[in-house]
C-alpha cells in the first residue's frame, strides 16, 4: 500500500498534445546541439568574428552586406556576460542557438494557440469557415474557392 492516495482518473488527465510536441521538438534538439557542441560551420565563425569586431569597436570588420548584425550581436552579448575560454566559445555558441531555438518553438506555439482559439471564436458566433477559413472545418479547397469568397456569408458546397 503506497502512502500518498490514488490519483483520480480523469478524461483530461493525460498529456495535452501540444506538451507531447513540444518533448519531440526539443529533445532531439537538445541532442543534437549537445552531440556537435564542437563543431561549427564556416558561417558560425564569421558571425563569431564579427561579434568580436562589435566588441572590439572595428566597424568595418563588424558592419557588411552579406551577414545579418543581430544575430552577431546576441553572440557578441553571450561573449560579453561570460567570457569563454577558446575552448568553450563553440559549446556557447550552440547554448546560444539553442535558447534561440526555444524562443522560436515557444512563439510558434503561442501564435498556433491564438489561431486556434480565434478560430473556436469563429465557430462559436456562426461565422462559417467559408468566410473565414478557420476552424472545425477543413480550409476550402481550390476547388470550392469559386463558390464562396472571402468577406461574404455565402455558404460553403459540401
């Protein structure tokens, strides 16, 4: 007999899905920026140099046509709070790019949310999916699309 009492079952409590996604989008990233944490692209070092030349003041080293500022300069950041040996510059870089990534994965999820939940809203107030193509119902198809046009209460074939 155990000491703490029996959890109740309920029909909501097993996982909720988007946690599941969520453990197949991160561990395998996870795994990854740990399995390479010393390799890096020729690409990774130039946005490498570059933050160094952010820090060191050089701006035409820092400041060119071809690679994207901020992204050098969140390493230029990470490098700055803490200071890594040469040894541990590329590991930082793909705890850098991992954060990143979670950032990403966390809007995603956030803006798929909002989606969904204006689409229920949609549902909700009688507004068919032709109008607005969220919702219960599929996206109409390329086929269906002469039959019922955005901004209009026309109702959707079947």
């Amino acid at each position: 007999m155990s000491m703490f009492p029996p959890i109740p079952k309920r029909a909501d409590s097993h996982l909720p899905l988007h946690l599941i996604c969520s453990a197949f989008a991160i561990v395998p990233a996870l795994v990854l920026a740990y399995a390479d944490r010393y390799a890096m692209w020729p690409d990774g070092v130039n946005y490498l140099e570059m933050g160094d030349a952010y820090l060191r003041g050089d701006w035409n080293a820092a400041i060119n046509g071809l690679w994207s500022p901020l992204y050098s300069w969140i390493l230029a950041l990470a490098m700055l709070l803490f200071k890594p040996s040469i040894y541990w510059e590329f590991p930082l870089v793909h705890v850098v790019n991992f954060v990143i990534y979670l950032v990403a994965l966390a809007s995603f999820q956030f803006f798929l949310h909002e989606l969904v939940r204006y689409g229920r809203s949609l549902v909700h107030t009688g507004i068919n999916s032709c109008t607005f193509p969220v919702g219960k119902r599929n996206l109409p198809t390329l086929r269906n699309r002469e039959h019922c046009r955005v901004g209009t209460a026309s109702p959707c074939p079947p």
